[in-house]
C-alpha cells in the first residue's frame, strides 16, 4: 500500500474517504476538530482526502451559507486541512488531509453551466448528488418512487455538469433517475457511499444490475459502514461487500465512503478499525484490491477528473469572462 511519510521513525497507510460529514461532526464534537481528527482523519491510517459532504438537515438550511462554513473551518484548520482544487493540489507534498466538499441534494442558485462554475470557483464546491432523503427539483430519492425519471430540472443540471468541473455523485438517487444519469451523464459518476442491496436489503443499497451498470460507465463506489447497511458494521461484513461490489463493478470500482461525522457507526467507526478491514481485504483477495481500496482507485479518479492548474486559470478567466458580459448585458 502507498504509504505517506509522517516522519523518520514511522509511515502511516493512508487512505481516500469519498464521503464524510466532516463539517457536521467537527460541530459535534465536543472540542472542534482535534477530537474529530483523532477519530476519523488520523491515527494508524491517515486520510490524503475526504469528500466532505454538506446535506440540509433543516428546512431552512442554504447551500452558500452551508459552504461559507466550511470555507472557515478550512481557514481555521490550516495546519490540518487543505481544499483540493487541481491535480496539482492532489499531488503536493502536503501531509494535511485534502477535502472536497459536497453538496448533497441542496437546493442550487441555478442549473446553467456559469451557475455551477461560480460554485466551484467562488465557493469551493467540488461534487454534488441530486438527491438527498428526500425529493428535490432534481429527481426523487431512493426512499420515494422508484420508478419516477429525473425531473426536467435534473436533466438540465446533468448537462450543465458535463460542462464544469463538479462531479456527479449518484448515491440516494432513486433506481430510474440512477440508470436515466448514467444513460445521458457521459463523465465517470461516483456514488460516493453505497453498499450491495442483495447483501442488505435496503433502499439506500446499490442492485447488481446497477453495480455492473456503473462499472461499465467507468464508476466509483465508496462503501459505506453505517450498521443500517452492514448489521454490526463488522469487518467480515464489509468484507462480503468489498467483493461483491469488486466482482461486479471491477476491482476499480470499489473505494471507501465510509460516511463518519454524523451517523451512528458499529464496529468500523474510526481509523483504527479501518486499518484491520484494509488488512483483511489484503489477505484475503490480495494487496492490489487492498491498495486499490483504500486509495488508488479515488486516487485515479481524482487524478483523470480534476482540472490542471493550467485548466483552472482558463476556468477563472472564462468565469470573470462571462461575469462581464453579463454586466454589460445589464447596464446595456
């Protein structure tokens, strides 16, 4: 497993989790984030990168205010965190744990591609699903109608993604909008925590067809380790998961979405239990799987996906572009 220096004596396994609630439960916790750090970012593994998911847990949450916290915690957290914009920043020689924050079925100002390159630009947005718990001017969730397309505004957003550096994540997605985004999204889609429905008979699981279906599309799959979705949240559990969803999808598909910071966790709740499932997916299927776990395949993902510094000065220039155009649009 690729490790990550930390100093002369001792190298950590490091890991990419495609899915924490990092900001919720830094508020959590009593402390702020030392006392999530020591749970969930460092320990016998070191996380390199975390999605950091940002989901509207009250009626009157807002994306932008709900970003705008998070671009503090960032400021206030320097010496441990640090926001991942290219493929540049991804391979730093910077041993703080890069973060990605997400939307998850938030509300957006709009669905037009300038709308989203804002997000991204001004407001550090890096990923966003359609859905969340519920329905949205997306598409319906995966606890709503199962058989429901996405929703005109859905369409649009999918291709107004297929124009901005945001990624598509389709966990909580409903069965005919998953199999709807993956027929028109052309870019790989990730479902960022998820695990196998004919395991765990849950909504929130991904079927076999879905599974092979993502493969094909060149997906990634983040497992997550809430005991609704694995029983005790056991590491024999996740094992069969691993598995399956690496039988299915490819052993390229499978990651780590282990969904910490806010859900009630079982047996893997932190690091250190995550150090014993990466060695037991070592032993059993082999140190390849084991390293494509719990790094290489987010790792290549990130690295295929995410704009070059050189893209990223083209993006700002094309935004500030458009930014003036519609000003003169305005005095005009």
């Amino acid at each position: 497993m690729r490790t990550l220096p930390t100093d002369r004596v001792r190298r950590k396994s490091i890991f990419i989790d495609l899915h924490q609630d990092l900001l919720f439960g830094v508020a959590q916790l009593a402390g702020g984030l030392p006392a999530y750090s020591a749970n969930y970012l460092a320990g016998s593994c070191q996380a390199a990168a975390v999605w950091s998911s940002l989901f509207p847990c009250l009626p009157e949450s807002s994306l932008l205010r709900e970003l705008e916290a998070h671009q503090e915690l960032l400021r206030s957290h320097t010496s441990a965190l640090r926001l991942i914009t290219t493929v540049e920043d991804l391979d730093a020689e910077d041993t703080r744990t890069g973060v990605l924050p997400h939307s998850e079925g938030f509300h957006l100002p709009g669905v037009e591609p300038d709308t989203l390159d804002v997000l991204w630009a001004e407001h550090s947005l890096r990923s966003l699903s359609l859905t969340w718990n519920h329905e949205t001017d997306y598409g319906y969730s995966c606890y709503g109608d199962g058989a429901a397309p996405l929703k005109p505004a859905g369409r649009r957003l999918l291709r107004a993604l297929e124009e901005s550096p945001l990624f598509l994540d389709l966990a909580h997605l409903n069965d005919a909008g998953f199999f709807e985004a993956l027929d028109s999204y052309a870019p790989p889609a990730l479902v960022t925590h998820s695990f196998c429905r004919a395991i765990e008979d849950h909504p929130r699981g991904l079927t076999d067809e879905q599974l092979r279906a993502l493969g094909e599309h060149d997906g990634l799959v983040g497992l997550a380790f809430d005991p609704d979705f694995l029983g005790r949240s056991s590491v024999d559990e996740a094992l069969r998961h691993v598995e399956r969803i690496a039988s299915l999808a490819g052993e390229d598909a499978v990651s780590i979405g282990s969904d910490w910071g806010s859900a009630r966790m079982g047996e893997l709740g932190d690091t250190a239990s995550l150090d014993g499932l990466i060695g037991a997916v070592s032993s059993t299927y082999g140190p390849g799987l084991a390293e494509k776990f719990a790094f290489a395949n987010a790792y290549d993902f990130l690295r295929a996906q995410l704009p070059s510094d050189e893209r990223r000065i083209e993006l700002f220039l094309e935004l500030g572009k458009c930014a003036h155009n519609h000003g003169d649009q305005q005095v005009g």
